[in-house]
C-alpha cells in the first residue's frame, strides 16, 4: 500500500447490509474515518454484482440476512473460490452473533477481520488499520502471487513462517497452498502439519487432507477427513473435499449425500448448488438436480460464479419435459454469452448442443444430424475434454431415446469411452451419462473393459521381461485413443526400466508429447471444473487472464428470463426420470 495503514481517504468502501438504519450507521462511521468513497447495499445478489463490476479496499458485511439463504459467509466463501477477492481488499464481517461456529467458519474463510454488534466507532477502526497492516506488511507476498512467481512467493512465505515473522501464520497458509499448486503435496502437508503443531487449526487438519488428496493417498485423505467433520459436522470446505475425494474413489452416490450435506450448511451457495445438482442429474436424480441448479440460476445467473454449464443440464430438463420455451430460453442466455465471447470454443460447443435439443423438439432431423456430424468432427481434437464428452453422449443419448437412430452415433460413443475411460469414476459417470440409452451404456462399459485389457496385456510384457515391447503397445494404443491412462503407464514402465530400453529417450519424449496434449482434458469435471480443487483453501488470485476465463455467466439483460423459468418451474412438479 502506498498510503498510511490510518489514512482511508482514497478508500472505497462497500457497505452490505439489510437493515437500512445499520447501513447508515456503518457508513457515518466510514465517513468519520475519511474514508472517500462509500456504497451501500442490502442484498447479497446486490453485493455480488458490486463486488464482480469493480474491485474495493473495504468491505463490511452483514452475516444474516432475512428472509435470504445467502448469508455473509456464503458470498465471502464464492468470491474467494471465484478468485473475485484482491488481496488488497479488506473484508470484515459485522453481526451480532458470538458463538464459536460463526467466530470459526470466519477464521476459516481467511477473513481479515470480524465485528460483534453493537461496536463503537473506535473498534471499527482499529480493526481497520489492523488489517491494513497486515496487508502492507505481506504486501510483497502478495505481489509475487499475482504476478505468477509462486516459488517466489512459497520461498517468502517460508521464511517469515520459519522466522516466526509478523504474520507468520497467515503467510503459512498461503505458503502451503503455494507448495499444492507447485505439486509439492508433501511439502504442503509438513507445512500444514507444522501449523498444526503451533497452533491446531481446523483449516490446517483440512489442508493436510487436500495435500493428501492431490498426492493420491485417498484412503488417508479420506481417514483425516472423517475425524475433522467428527469434530465439526458444519464445516463445509470439509464436506467439499470429502465430496471429490469420494468421485475419485468412484463412489458417486456417497459424493452427491456429501455435497447435499455442504449445500445444506450453505444454502445461498452458487457453486455448491451447482455442483450438486450437476451430479444429481448424471446420478440420475434429475428432480434433485433441476431445483439445485434452478435456485443456483435465480440467485446468481447474472454473477461470474455461475457456470453455463449448469445451463446446458437445465436444457436437458426443458427437452425431456418437452419444454420449448424454456429450452428457447436457455439456448438465449448461453447464446447472449457466446456473442460476447466468439473466441470460447467451449461456449460455440453449449450453443451447439442446446440447439440441436431445439432442432429435435422442433423435429428439423435433417439439421440435427449436420450438427452432430459437426460436433463429431472436434471428437479428436485436444480440447475436446470430459466436460464435453459428458455432454456429447448425454446429447446422443437423448436424442436415441427420442428415436433419433444413426449409424455413426455407435462408433462415436465408442470414440469418446475408449479415450476417457481412464479410471472408474470417469467411465461411471460416463455410463451414467449415457444410460438413458442402454446400449450407449453398455457400450462405455465394454469400453472401460477394454482399456483395462490393453494395459494388462501389455503390462505382461514387462513382467516377461520385455519393458520395450509394454512401452511399445502402450503408445500404441494410447496414441491411437488418446487415453492417458495408457499414455501414463507407458511413461511410468519407462521410468522404472529406462536403462533396458535402447531409445527409451525417443520413447519419452513421445510419451511425454502424448500426454502433455491430453491430459488435461481427461482431468475431472465435477471436482475440478466447479471448483472442488480450492474448496478449503485459499484462492491464490493471480492476475485475470484474457479470453475464456470471463465467459461464464449471462448479463444482467438476459438474467430475467432465466430466473422468471426458474420460478415458473418451482412451481410445476417435476418430472423424474432415470438418466
């Protein structure tokens, strides 16, 4: 900071809170303190928009709202997942509740600070410079962060954790998360286990567990878990992490009662909603999945934390329920977004699925099936990833059932099971995908049958003695597929038998080419692309990059008609059906 911890002049400021007389209270106080710039509001929606439009030095929030699910926690929790938060940005939370939950769940969220009604003026600023301070004093940390230099900022993190410096707690939290996103898992989990020792702290004991997680020790991932929410069953960020630790395992129903469980303690959540009812629907429990991904809609369609995705599973919803209107009315919102973002391969993608839906429910067969044949031509392409694959057979699955039945669609399901049938939670979802077709999911599991027959029948070469010959066929089929879990293994046999393989360098670097160019694809969806990988962390924002990272939500003149269909549907009974 280039101004005095004490000095606010050129402070902007927003003030969220429903209660309009403590709203005025709260900015008397702020402009007592010469802060120069002061924006209130009494919803969180309201917040939320504020808060994504332009980026503030203070704000104070309320943590209940009436007759509102949103809280002040839930909001803070989505924009640092979201990454929505500066470093710079002070947040201090203001309620009148004192219990030790409240006090805790904002310890967890890295809150900078936390005021008890009723306050005095004096506390409210002392709390302010306090922050301030820290701030400025980490300042370099930061910095380095947002600049992308994380081995940097890791480096000075430990130092100050090490020296006991000022701060020297906070700045071991965000070393640790450093060290997971560098890939160093158990450098991570000493440092959290460090912490703990210090001090135990229950974002530290979910840390060790995340550390864990990413280095794949599940089992011991999931153990750490289960005493930590023993000793505090409303700690969300937990039941996040408990939730992919459980889609990892392949155990997808236990993941979706975990995820219930998060979006019970957090019922104003978007993410959260969104990442239940995205499993709900592929766990075939579509009238869960419409009214978490419906609510998830009206309360933040408008907001960069809603992800379109959850739009292309409401347009499944539409189509099964024959609803043309409000399929019309998803296919508007998504299209707004892609007008505004032509370059996002992934939005031309939603735009297509949702309106061959249309053309079918419109019965324009001939026009479905050109457009099929165009998302069949990007089946192979390194971007195409499971996101996508969980669409197509989903889109081709749904149109089979509607007694759409083309030659091709077989072999394209093939195509897409043989490359992402890479570990059994992967191949579940893809089945689940597909089974309102039967065939179609009958045809991933032999694909997943498949996969595992070729690594085994290759790993036999290398138990023969024949490590070249493994490497060899594991290229082979994985080049072929582009399956990374063939790729992978071909690249671990080299790594334990290089010194018996004459071209083992050619070999690794073609191993290495292969999956450099497919293994993202292959990566999760539901734990990773809504957010599962920072649940319980902090969200180390780094500077916004350009393109596709901003094209999620629809703008507020396209929100009306997607939260009005929201509304519209709460009160018609959904139709469930086995997906």
């Amino acid at each position: 900071m280039t101004f005095a911890d004490h000095d606010f002049s050129p402070c902007k400021a927003l003030i969220i809170d429903g209660h309009p007389t403590s709203r005025s209270i709260l900015s008397a106080q702020l402009r007592d303190l010469g802060v120069g710039t002061v924006i209130q509001c009494g919803r969180i929606a309201d917040a939320r928009r504020h808060l994504e439009a332009r980026e503030f030095d203070l704000v104070l929030c309320e943590q209940h709202f009436q007759d509102d699910k949103a809280s002040g926690q839930s909001l803070l929790d989505d924009l640092r997942r979201a990454q929505l938060l500066p470093f710079s940005t002070v947040f201090v939370m203001v309620t009148g509740e004192a219990s030790y939950t409240a006090v805790a769940e904002a310890a967890e969220s890295a809150l900078d600070s936390y005021l008890l009604k009723p306050f005095a003026a004096s506390s409210l600023a002392e709390r302010l410079v306090q922050s301030r301070k820290r701030k400025r004093v980490l300042r370099e940390i930061f910095e380095a962060i947002e600049a992308g230099n994380f081995d940097h900022a890791a480096r000075l993190c430990l130092v100050r954790f090490q020296a006991r410096a000022p701060y020297w707690l906070y700045a071991a939290r965000i070393g640790a998360e450093l060290l997971l996103r560098l890939g160093q898992h158990y450098a991570a989990q000493q440092l959290f286990q460090a912490v703990i020792d210090a001090q135990a702290l229950p974002w530290a004991r979910l840390g060790i567990a995340r550390s864990q997680l990413e280095g794949g020790r599940l089992q011991q991932a999931r153990r750490t878990l289960e005493v930590l929410i023993s000793d505090d069953p409303s700690h969300a960020d937990a039941y996040d992490v408990m939730g992919r630790v459980h889609v990892e395992q392949g155990s997808l129903a236990e993941a979706l009662d975990t995820y219930r469980m998060a979006t019970q303690l957090t019922p104003g959540s978007i993410e959260r909603l969104q990442r239940q009812g995205m499993l709900a629907f592929y766990l075939g429990e579509h009238a869960e999945a419409r009214r978490a991904l419906e609510r998830a809609a009206s309360i933040g369609v408008t907001s960069k934390m809603f992800d379109l995705q959850s739009m292309v599973l409401l347009a499944f919803s539409r189509f099964r329920d024959r609803d043309g209107k409000g399929l019309q009315r998803c296919l508007d919102n998504v299209r707004h977004v892609y007008e505004r973002n032509t370059a996002s391969t992934r939005l031309r993608r939603f735009v297509w699925l949702i309106e061959a839906l249309s053309l079918m429910l419109n019965r324009q067969v001939a026009r479905v099936v050109e457009s099929l044949r165009q998302m069949a031509g990007e089946l192979k392409s390194p971007g195409f990833d499971i996101e996508s694959a969980l669409n197509f057979l989903t889109l081709l699955s749904e149109l089979a059932a509607a007694e759409l039945q083309l030659d091709e669609a077989s072999h394209w399901v093939d195509s897409v099971a043989m490359r992402f049938c890479v570990s059994r939670s992967l191949s579940e979802l893809l089945s689940r995908a597909a089974s309102v077709h039967p065939p179609y999911a009958d045809q991933v599991r032999g694909a997943h049958a498949k996969v595992t027959a070729l690594a085994e029948a290759a790993m036999n070469h290398s138990l023969n003695g024949e490590p070249r010959a493994a490497v060899k066929a594991l290229l082979t089929h994985g080049g072929k597929t582009q399956n990374t879990k063939l790729i992978d293994m071909a690249r671990m046999v080299l790594q334990r038998h290089a010194e018996k393989i004459p071209d083992a360098a050619d070999l690794q670097a073609l191993a290495d080419d292969l999956y450099g160019r497919f293994a993202a694809s292959s990566a999760p969806s539901l734990s990773g692309a809504t957010g599962g990988r920072q649940s319980g962390g902090l969200a180390l924002r780094t500077a916004a990059p350009a393109g596709e990272a901003a094209a999620t939500a629809p703008s507020p003149d396209t929100a009306t008609a997607t939260a009005a269909d929201a509304t519209v549907a709460d009160a018609t009974p959904p139709v469930a059906r086995a997906a």
